[in-house]
C-alpha cells in the first residue's frame, strides 16, 4: 500500500488545505466577506477575459474537430479505446455536469423568465419572448462553452501524456513553452493552483449538495433538514465513493456512471409521457433556435445593458466552470486514450450539448409550461434552487416515484463526482502517476467529506459559501492558464502531424 507522493506539491497543497480550513472555521463571516469580495472583484473587472477566453476554446476546439491534426490517434496510431462508447461517454457526461443539470435545468429557464436576478438581454420576464429566451440562454450556459472549457484541459493532457510520455499531470501541457522549467516551481504552481481548485470544488459541491439532497429527503419524506442529516448525506456518500474508489476505475467510476445513464434516461422517458409531451418536443426546436439566435450576442463583452444578470450569471458560469476544468478535464483524459482527436472533441463537445438540449428541452420545457399557465409553486417563481425540480414533479403523475428517482441520482451523481475527483487529486500530486496505491485515493476521497462535513458543522453555509468563493477566484489565473495551454497544444498537434 503506502503512499507515492510529490513533493512540494503534496506538502503545500495540504498545508495551504488545512490553513484554509482552520482559518474558515474561526472566521467564518469574515472568510466569506473577503471570498466573496475577491470573487465579486474578479468577475466585475475582469468580465472581459473570462468571455475572451471561453469564446477563444470553443472556436479552438471546433477547429480541432476540422483541422488536419484530428485524425491523430491519442496513445499514437495502434493505440486502441480503454472502454465502449457507451462508458466513455457516461463517465465524461457525469464527471462533467450531471448534478448540476438536476437541479438547474429546471431552476434557471424558471429564474429567468420570472426575472429571479435579471434577465438574459433584458427580455421582458414573463412574455412568450422571455420565455424562448430563457432557454436559450439556459441553454447558453450549459452547451458549448462549458464543454469547451473541459475539451482543452482534457485534450491537451490526453495529448502530452500518451503521446509524449510525459506524465499526467496539468504541468505536462506546458512543455512546448516551458520546457524543463515547467518541472520547476512554476510547474509546481500551476499543479498545486489544480489541486486546490479541485478540493475545494468537490468540498464545496459535496456540502451544499448534502443540504440539497437533506431538502429533497425533507420534502419527501419528512426528513427534518438540519445539520445532523446533512452530515448523515456527506458520510453515505463518502463511504460509498471510498468503495467505488477501492474498486478500481472499471468496477468504480465506470459501473456508477452506466447507472447514473440508466436512471437518467429511465427519468426523462417519465417526463416525457407523462408530461406536456407535445410542449417537450416544442421546447427542444425553441431552445435550438434561441440557442443559435442568441449565442453571438449572449458571447459578447461590450456595452452590455444587462449588467446584473451578465456578471451574475455568465461571467459567474464561466469562472466556475474555468475552476473545475483540472478536475474534469484530467478525469477525461485519464479515459479517452485511443481516441482520435476528432472523436474525442466530438464527443466531447458537440454530443454532450445535444444531449443537453434533450434534457433543458423535458426538464426546462415543463417547468416553463407550468410557470407559463399558472400551475403550481414555480408559477410564483424560485423559492429554493434545491426543491425546484421536485415542485415540477408536484405537478406530474407518480409524483413519488419520480422524486425518489431524482434523489437516487443526485446521490449517485455526487459519489461519481467525489471518486473521480480522488482520482484527479492523487495524480497531481503523486506527480502524475495514473496508477499511485489505493490508499492515496481513499485519503483524498475521505478528505474531501471531511471538509465538507467540518466546514458544515464549524460555519455552516457561510463557511460553504466562502469555499465555493474561493474556488470560483481561481478560476481568474486558470483562465489565463488555458489560454496558455492552448498555444501549447497546437504547438504539440502541429509537431506530431508532421
């Protein structure tokens, strides 16, 4: 067993982790202030890189599907997939975004049409026009640009680290621009900026998940939401990812991916017969059309007049999606290898926005259709994000089972989110070693629940907020980062096709 660590990159992340921790806990409303502070003060000024940046992967990432370097092989030209289509895709889909689709595919278009904080382009809220927006902006949100983000974190990485030999690790896609150096501090910088990112993400994810789901079991089953729930949530979903993690990648990740893909699909064939099922179907050709109708001006950065829901929703989006890129994007290439590099951006890019327009078009369609006629509590708008979808099902056939299905995935969702994440962690910072012992794993997949449950019980949401905060910050320099790595990719791609 032991342990196969990397130092200093080990030492100082857990040094700076723990720090984090302690000082959290005794200034709780303090740590939030100044987190928030340099959260606010990241989006607000440099609104202006973080949509360069991400406008910048999409383009870059459709020009790596086009391009001649897509025909390259990733692990060189007899390298073949590690696993079927099917599993590859269920486990970049759940790492990527399940469990926020759960909750705000039917939250947002709702929020926006009931002009909850602004409204996309200042449509007027609550107007068929609103609501078309509303999609689409949703839609916005969760299509190209999140998956574009992931796309180069995971490509480049794939890239350098089976066709380079260099290890797996977010240094090695700085190579072509560093050089040695980037095995020098400034590499170490940029592996312990990952890590922290990462922690700090699935942290933040797993404890204000853990008051989601404890809402969920409350509104259920009568489950009183209170801290001692929220702890039971945290440690059931721990342990379980610490048997997913001991189980290795095929009987761990991939196994609970593949259900998380059942059950989903399971979900949206209720909704849809049992729901508006014409009223779907019509969601999904309005949210393809305001999608592509609205894309250029929702990517824009000058003379906005939508300032709040700009800065509160976009510029916020695309901080946090840039943070959990190292996570997300090293998990993908840790399966993709074998693939070409026009396969791989495919599925990466392109699929999963088609499968998201399936899913906003059955979960945002009906929650529309009813905020639209008057039905139900998300007539009046949203109350809580966490309880929004089970209003929808309010309003359904088999209300029960399908709100006993949606908690089951959430929680699956999240054990999935909690075992691939010890994975991307104990590969930084074992130095890029995709096969470091088990017992790096499980510690990393036990310390996340430990800070979730901790900074729940010490500070309660104020504590939570001011992670998620700090986790969104990083989002600034690692914008920068990417931007960085893909000058170094295409340097890389443009060697190897010759």
């Amino acid at each position: 067993m032991g342990m196969d660590i990397h130092n200093p990159v080990f030492g100082i992340s857990a040094g700076l982790i723990l720090l984090f921790i302690i000082g959290t806990l005794l200034f709780p409303a303090d740590a939030k202030v100044a987190l928030t502070g340099a959260r606010s003060w990241s989006i607000e000024n440099f609104d202006w890189l973080f949509m360069i940046g991400c406008n910048a992967f999409v383009i870059f990432c459709l020009a790596m599907i086009v391009l001649p370097v897509g025909r390259i092989r990733l692990g060189g030209i007899d390298a073949r997939p590690e696993f079927s289509t099917v599993s590859w895709f269920s486990m970049l889909f759940a790492a990527g975004m399940g469990i926020g689709l759960m909750f705000w595919s039917v939250a947002e278009p709702v929020a926006y049409y009931t002009d909850w904080y602004g409204t996309p382009l200042n449509a007027a809220a609550k107007t068929p026009e609103g609501a078309s927006m509303a999609l689409g902006a949703t839609m916005f949100h969760w299509g190209l640009h999140p998956w574009a983000i992931y796309g180069v974190v995971a490509l480049a990485l794939a890239f350098f680290c089976y066709n380079k030999g260099l290890p797996m690790t977010i240094r090695s896609a700085f190579y072509p621009l560093l050089g040695e150096r980037c095995w020098g501090p400034i590499g170490h910088v940029i592996d312990i900026l990952a890590v922290l990112a990462t922690i700090f993400g699935l942290a933040t994810s797993l404890g204000l998940g853990a008051q989601q789901a404890a809402g969920g079991l409350n509104y259920l089953f009568g489950i009183e939401n209170n801290i001692s729930t929220q702890i039971a949530v945290i440690v059931g979903v721990t342990c379980v990812a610490l048997l997913s993690v001991a189980r290795g990648l095929d009987g761990g990740v991939k196994l609970l991916s593949n259900i998380n893909m059942i059950i989903a699909a399971g979900l949206v064939a209720l909704v849809i017969v049992l729901g508006p099922t014409l009223e779907i179907f019509r969601s999904m050709g309005t949210i393809l059309g305001s999608y592509a109708e609205n894309i250029v001006p929702l990517s824009n950065w000058v003379g906005r007049e939508d300032g709040t829901w700009y800065h509160g929703w976009t510029v916020f989006y695309w901080a946090w999606w840039v943070s959990w890129s190292p996570f997300v994007g090293m998990f993908i290439a840790r399966v993709s290898k074998g693939r070409t590099v026009r396969e791989f951006m495919t599925a990466v890019l392109l699929v999963p926005t088609l499968v998201t327009v399936i899913w906003m078009g059955v979960f945002g369609g009906t929650a529309l259709e009813q905020a639209q006629a008057g039905v139900g509590a998300l007539a009046g708008g949203i109350s809580d994000v966490s309880l929004a979808m089970f209003q929808m099902f309010e309003n359904l056939p088999l209300t029960m089972l399908m709100s006993f299905v949606a908690v089951m995935l959430v929680l699956v969702f999240f054990i999935t989110s909690a075992d691939s994440g010890s994975l991307v962690i104990d590969s930084i910072t074992s130095g890029g070693k995709t096969d470091a012992p088990m017992l790096q794993r499980l510690f990393w997949a036990t310390l996340v629940g430990i800070i979730a449950g901790v900074l729940l019980i010490g500070g309660g949401s104020e504590a939570l907020t001011a992670l998620q905060a700090g986790a969104i910050t990083t989002g600034l320099p690692f914008t920068l980062v990417l931007m960085l790595m893909c000058v170094s990719l295409y340097k890389g791609l443009r060697s190897e096709a010759r």
